[in-house]
C-alpha cells in the first residue's frame, strides 16, 4: 500500500518515460470515455526517480523500503500538446487522484514491501477535460532490514533470546526480581513456525510475567540508538490498573524514553523526563486503558520530522509534531525505568504480562504497524489466544459455576435465575436465565474472535413476535450494546406440519453480530440463510480492529459481507443469553448454548475458522 503526499513542483531525475509501441499505454487499459480514438490524450510518459526504478521484464530490482518516498514525473506523450492534468492511483484503489500541470510531479510514501503499480492518465483542455489511455508503471519496494531486537519470552527458562532480524549484535535480556514466565502468551498455541511452516508438535506460547514491584528483565546495554528514529511495540497485559504509572519499556536516566501506563491520564503513552521536570513530552492515547486483557501499543519517533505517533491495538491515537523524544543511552528495560528519587534507583514497575516485545530503529508505517498488531503467522492465519472457554460437559444444576479449565486465564461463569446445565449445554428457558463473567476478557477496541454452539428452543421462539431480540453472548454498555451474537426475529412464513399436515406459521429469524445501540439501531453483519429452529449451529464473530471491521461465520462459513465497525469500549461484564438493562435483564434467548469461548486476536479465514473453532 501507498500513501499519497501533497504533488510537488519540482523536476524528478533518473528512469525513463514509459510509453508503449505506437506511443499508448504499454499496460493497455484502453479509452474510458467514450471519445474516438486520437482525440483524447494518448497513454503519457511516467519517469520514476532514484532510488527506485521501474520494473521490466528481466529487471525488477528493490530499492527503498516501507516509508522511503517515491516520485514519479508525469509527462504528455509527444503526440498531445494540449494536457492540463493528470489522474493516478494505485491499481489497488477505486479512488483517482488529480494533479494539475502539463509536467507534474507526485510523491507516494511506500506502507509495504514488495510489487506495487501506478495507472496514470492524461487529461486534455477541451471542454470539461478529456481523459486518455493509460500508463501503468510497476516498482518494487525492498523489504525492511528488520528489528533491532525482539524478544519473544518463548524460553523455557534462562535470558529472553534477541532474535531480531537486523544485522549487529545481539541483546538478550536477562529476567531478574523475581520476573518469570508462564504459559499465557499472546501467541497462543503455537501451530507455525516464524517462517509460517507448520510445527508437528504445536506448543503453548509463554509471555513474560511481572509481579509490579521487583521483577523486571534487561538488556546489558542501549538497544535504541540515542538521538535516532525509532519504533517500540508490545503487547501488554495489565493486571490491575490505578493512579501509579506502570513502565513498559524504557531506556536511559530520568530524561529517557518511557513507553508506559500513565496514572494520572488514565491511559497509554509514550513520554521522558518521567519525574515531572522541565522538557517533559507526553503523547497520551485517547482510549482508557484496561486491566486483564492483552493489548498491542506502539509508539514511533521520526527524528527527522520531529513527529511522535503513538498507537494502540495497531490504530493511530496520537501525534505530535516539532517535539523531541529521544531515547538515551542505557540499558533497554522491560517492566521498569530509571528514576532520580526512588531509593533503588529504579521505580514505576508494570504488574502484569508482556509478550512479543520488538524495537526498530526507524519509524515504522501505519500498515507495518497494522501488521504487528495482527500478529500475523502465514496467509489467512493470525495468532490468537485463547482467553476464555467455557464447556458444560459432565455438569448438572442450576445456580452453578462453570470454570474456565482450558485458557489458563481462570474467568468463571455464574449462572443465575433458572439457567440451567444439563450435562452438555447451559439451559436458557429466555425467561429468567443468564450466565455472566466479570469484567471484559478482551480490549474491547483491539481485535477478537468469540464463538458458541446455539440450539434455538423452536417452541419458545414460535410466540415471539416479528422484532424479537435474544442475545447469545456479548458485553453491554450505557448507550446500547459494546459488541455481541444475538437471534433476531425478521418474519414469518406458512409451512406444512409434517405430523398434522395442517398449515401453520413459523418464525423466520437471522443470526447477526455486532452492535445493538441505545435508540435500538444496529451496526451488524446477517447471516445469509435463516436461522435454523431445528439443531444446533456453531457461530463465530470476528472483529478486526487494525481494518475496522466486523465478520460473522455460520460454522466455517462466512456470512454476509464485512461490516465497518467502530469500537466503543464499555463497562459491563460478558453475559451469555441475556444483557443487562437498567438494572434488570433485557434480550432474553431461549435456547441451549454451549462450547462458549473468547480469543484476544482475529482469526483471519474460513479455513482458520474451521482448524481452531471447529464447524
């Protein structure tokens, strides 16, 4: 992906025009405005400037990288004397851009490595303007030389191993004060290898595990260049969160650099000079923080532009321009920061879970950045963890807990009212039965996938009306719903009894996942078919935080197209077969529901979908 910059001016240099034969496109897009050949411009001329060149047939070289500007000039072919503007666009967008001139030049920031395509076409002065052929010139853009460090905390015991990427020594970091690791990374369960090659045996990914008042781990010196660009992302899980400041990451004295929890914000941010003093630069995130669930922060200094972004769960929450915050010399530090007044010379340690640490020395781009969060392991599948999963299996009884025994994260699931389990399923009679869990289980603004088994009671369903709403699973907030799976009634249709032979009227109703607000609007993705009244199904919702959009899966099979969808966190605890509502209950499913469980991540397919949640 390519992201335009405003068009400029000047002149490029290096490359040569790119016309075809008989002085049209070369790519052969063709006229699309209906006027008769030879009076519209021909294909024009597009030169591309060093570092970069265009690809041709036996000659395709990287140069650049993610980030590294590109400039094309666009020239009018030797045929056109008369062209005033010129269209482009990325063959991967629906959207043209226009820049005036008869010669013009325009710059795109490369998001990505590998192939890209530029279309350009001319447009001439008569009339309204007249657009001709098209050019499309290919480049490709080097791959980045990778981290200066990352640090996975897969070990089974010893130094978390360095294994960035980048040329240069080594910085392993050594666990001390009681640091440890356990088996809730956020990787999950590990099925590939890093090259995306598929493990005989999978394992359980460890994190690294800190107890907020001792334990930290280090590197025996600078992993940051002091004074240079630079890119830190983690993912992190707090355990509890208040008014003191938790420290990520950090490097040098009192002045250095501190990716953190800030406890007067409230929030996540990336700062120096933590002791208060002068010089102090804050980029402050605008979404709370939240305690108990894995979240992915990134923050990234542009030297050069004097520009600080900061990032969460992969979205830009924050910016600032004509700032400095450097990094100092000093060891890199996972979990605490150097203080001037605390009495061990070390202060703000994080409580909580870190996992998937990298550092890079450079900005790194909103897409790379996207990337990260993701976690991706291969095409079509993202590392997910498994935070929740709940099975009835072997209970019976109402007013019982079910324990979560498989995640490793230990939530437990109170059933009230007349819920109900039967030896395989919780039984919701959608009168006065419920089953909640505390607090949320993922950030609910990063990416997620849920998943249950639902056995509609086809009776109880049959004397609901056309609009009836019943919620499977989900979390519920002060203005309607933060996300959920919910059963709609849509109509009904006439059906033959097959034991009375008699015509009778059913409900005919959809599955649908996303979000139920206040006014009773809905921001959701439909499942394709009707909803079945006659056995169980398996559903699957997926919200993909870093493109902004909602999936429902029916089974393996995906539903509907992708939504847009744009988080709201909320406040309410994770119920199951109901939601909470002005102190009562609304939204009441009648149905059997088991195999409820929660993942921090997106899976990616259908062919994910079916591996790790099942049919």
């Amino acid at each position: 992906m390519l992201t335009p910059a405003a068009p400029m001016a000047h002149a490029a240099t290096g490359g040569q025009p790119s016309y075809s034969a008989d002085g049209r496109a070369r790519a052969g897009h063709g006229r699309d405005d209906g006027a008769p050949d030879g009076t519209a411009p021909a294909a024009p001329g597009v030169t591309i400037a060093a570092p970069y060149s265009e690809c041709l047939a036996n000659d395709c070289r990287a140069a650049g990288g993610p980030g590294v500007d590109v400039t094309f000039t666009l020239s009018p072919n030797e045929a056109d004397t008369d062209v005033v503007s010129y269209d482009y666009r990325l063959s991967s967008e629906s959207v043209w851009r226009t820049v005036s001139g008869a010669t013009a030049t325009v710059t795109l920031t490369p998001q990505g490595s590998g192939l890209h395509f530029l279309d350009v076409r001319a447009r001439d002065d008569v009339g309204r303007g007249r657009l001709g052929a098209t050019t499309r010139v290919s480049f490709k853009v080097a791959e980045d030389h990778g981290e200066s460090g990352r640090w996975r905390f897969a070990e089974a015991e010893g130094a978390a191993l360095d294994s960035g990427t980048s040329h240069g020594a080594r910085h392993d970091a050594v666990l001390s004060g009681g640091a440890t690791r356990d088996e809730r990374g956020r990787r999950g369960l590990i099925t590939h290898d890093p090259q995306g090659v598929p493990l005989t045996d999978p394992v359980t990914d460890r994190g690294l595990l800190l107890d907020g008042t001792a334990g930290y781990a280090a590197t025996d010196g600078p992993v940051v260049e002091a004074g240079a660009s630079y890119t830190l992302s983690a993912w992190v899980r707090p355990e509890t969160l208040g008014s003191t400041d938790q420290v990520v990451l950090a490097q040098g004295g009192s002045g250095g650099l501190r990716l953190l929890y800030d406890g007067a914000r409230g929030t996540w941010a990336l700062r120096n000079d933590t002791e208060g003093g002068l010089g102090q630069v804050t980029v402050a995130a605008g979404l709370p923080a939240v305690a108990g669930v894995w979240t992915h922060l990134a923050a990234m200094y542009d030297a050069a532009a004097g520009q600080v972004r900061l990032y969460v769960n992969g979205r830009l929450q924050a910016q600032e321009s004509a700032v400095a915050l450097v990094a100092e010399d000093g060891p890199l530090e996972f979990g605490r920061a150097a203080s001037a007044t605390a009495s061990t010379g070390y202060a703000r340690y994080f409580a909580g879970s870190l996992d998937e640490v990298a550092v890079w020395q450079r900005p790194l781009t909103d897409t790379e950045i996207g990337d990260e969060a993701r976690v991706v392991v291969d095409a079509g599948h993202n590392a997910v963890e498994l935070v929740a999963d709940w099975s009835a299996a072997g209970q019976s009884g109402t007013g019982a807990t079910l324990v979560d025994t498989a995640s490793g994260y230990a939530p437990e699931l109170l059933l009230s009212g007349s819920a109900a389990l039967d030896g395989r399923a919780i039984v919701l009679d959608g009168v006065d039965g419920a089953a909640t869990a505390d607090g949320p289980l993922v950030d609910d603004a990063g990416s997620f996938t849920v998943s249950a088994e639902v056995t509609l009671d086809a009776a109880a369903i049959s004397t609901k009306p056309v609009g009836f709403v019943g919620q499977v699973l989900g979390r519920r907030s002060a203005d309607g719903s933060v996300w959920g799976l919910w059963y709609q009634v849509t109509g009904t249709q006439t059906v033959l009894d097959p034991d009375t032979f008699e015509e009778v009227t059913v409900p005919v109703g959809a599955w649908r996942f996303g979000r139920r607000n206040a006014d009773g609007s809905q921001t959701a993705v439909t499942s394709d078919e009707p909803a079945r009244l006659d056995g169980p199904v398996r559903l699957t919702g997926v919200h993909d935080a870093q493109d902004a959009m909602i999936e429902l899966y029916v089974g393996s099979a995906r539903n509907g197209a992708a939504v847009p969808f744009t988080a709201t966190p909320g406040a309410g605890d994770f119920t199951v077969g109901a939601v909470p509502e002005a102190g009562s209950w609304a939204d009441r499913l009648p149905a059997r529901v088991t195999g409820v469980r929660v993942w921090a991540g997106a899976m990616a397919s259908p062919q994910q979908i079916a591996v790790v949640v099942g049919g």
